[in-house]
C-alpha cells in the first residue's frame, strides 16, 4: 500500500518537518478519532460544520440526514476540506511564546459521493456502529428500511491527504532556560468514565465487556 503523495494543495509548508505522509499513520489518526470538521462553501457563504466518520479502506463515510444542508451541498459536488485532529499534551516552555499542544492532524481535500446502494449504505451504518464501540452491532435493531431512505450516506475518496504532527518537549532557545520555572509536557488522553445506565433501559443487564473496556486506541 502506497504513501500518499504530497500535491501542491497538501504539502505541509509551516514546519515541513511535521508533516507526514505515510498512508498507515495517517489512517491511525483517523481510526483513534471520533469527529472531523468539513468546511465547503454554499452561496458563498463557507461553513465548517462537525460531523462523525468512519474509514473503510480507502474511504471516509459520513451519513446524516438527508435534510442536512451541508450534506445537500456536498451531494450536490461542492469541494469539502475534511480535517480531524487528536490532542496529545500541553507543552509547557519557559516563555510565554514557546508553549505549544502535541498533536495529531489529518487535512482530506475533495468531493463526496453519494452511496445510492442500499446494501453498500447498510454495511456503512455497520461499519458506523462497530468503529465508534465494537462489538454493539449484534446486540441492537439494525436500520429498517425507512431509516435507510431517511439517511444520507456519503463516501469521501482518499486521495489527496496530508497529516500534521508535533511531539516531544518545548522548543526554546537554551537561554530562556535560566528562568526558574516547571517545563515540560502534560499529556492527555481521552478515557472512559464510570457507564451511566439509560432510566429507561431493562434492569439488571449488566454493562457489557465492550463498553465496561472500552479503549479508542
């Protein structure tokens, strides 16, 4: 499987040194993460709205209503920048200037498509269900028919991505070491809180495995 190559439109030119290009690490952020930001341009107005995804292969999927403006305007082939972007730590410096944020970040330029099969848009409502908590698929109602017709489901090739990345401690010039002053890197980490039982779901079902274990990486 090729690395992406960077176009003109993708190439990481502030801090070349960050971007990454590596098709199997681009396709890690995107699978740790759960929200990506699209913004396209309608009336000539741009929007940059939130929405979920879910790869598969070489695409991205969304779905949502078919109601959506957004989703109307990327069916009707205005281009879209998709990006997504995971916090590590807060980088702590001794100036003011030199603190900054580890991160992970992916840019997708391109168009979506509309998935019109009704087979192709289950198996992505699938793939939906099992990326954001593996294994609840088999324990719930599949979409019904109507749901499906309801549901606008769209595929974003994976064509032209780049990512963006920053680790390590802060970057300062050795002279704004004299400062007495804590430096360093406070990492973050998404993590799962105690489960909350719906009130009006069935007593005494124990929380199951995949959620009581849930990790996203």
């Amino acid at each position: 499987m090729s690395d992406f190559t960077p176009t003109s439109r993708t190439k990481v030119r502030q801090k070349p040194q960050r971007g990454v290009y590596e098709r199997a690490a681009i396709y890690s952020i995107l699978d740790e993460a759960f929200v990506c930001q699209i913004g396209f341009v309608l009336d000539g107005q741009p929007y940059v709205m939130p929405t979920n995804y879910v790869r598969v292969g070489d695409r991205l999927f969304l779905h949502g209503s078919t109601a959506s403006r957004m989703f109307r305007a990327l069916a009707g082939g205005a281009a879209l920048c998709l990006s997504v972007t995971l916090i590590d730590g807060l980088v702590l410096a001794p100036s003011a200037t030199g603190h900054s944020i580890n991160y992970r970040s992916v840019v997708v330029l391109g168009k979506a498509e509309v998935i019109e099969d009704a087979k192709e848009k289950f198996e992505a409502m699938h793939a939906f269900v099992e990326r954001v908590i593996p294994g609840r698929w088999e324990s719930v109602r599949p979409p019904g028919e109507q749901e499906l017709k309801g549901t606008m489901v769209l595929a974003v090739p994976l064509a032209e991505v780049s990512a963006k990345v920053r680790t390590g401690p802060p970057v300062d010039d050795e002279q704004e070491y004299i400062r007495e002053v804590w430096t360093g890197v406070l990492p973050l980490q998404l993590t799962p809180q105690e489960p909350v039982a719906d009130p009006r779901g069935k007593a005494g079902i124990p929380v199951p495995g995949y959620v009581r274990n849930y990790s996203r990486r």
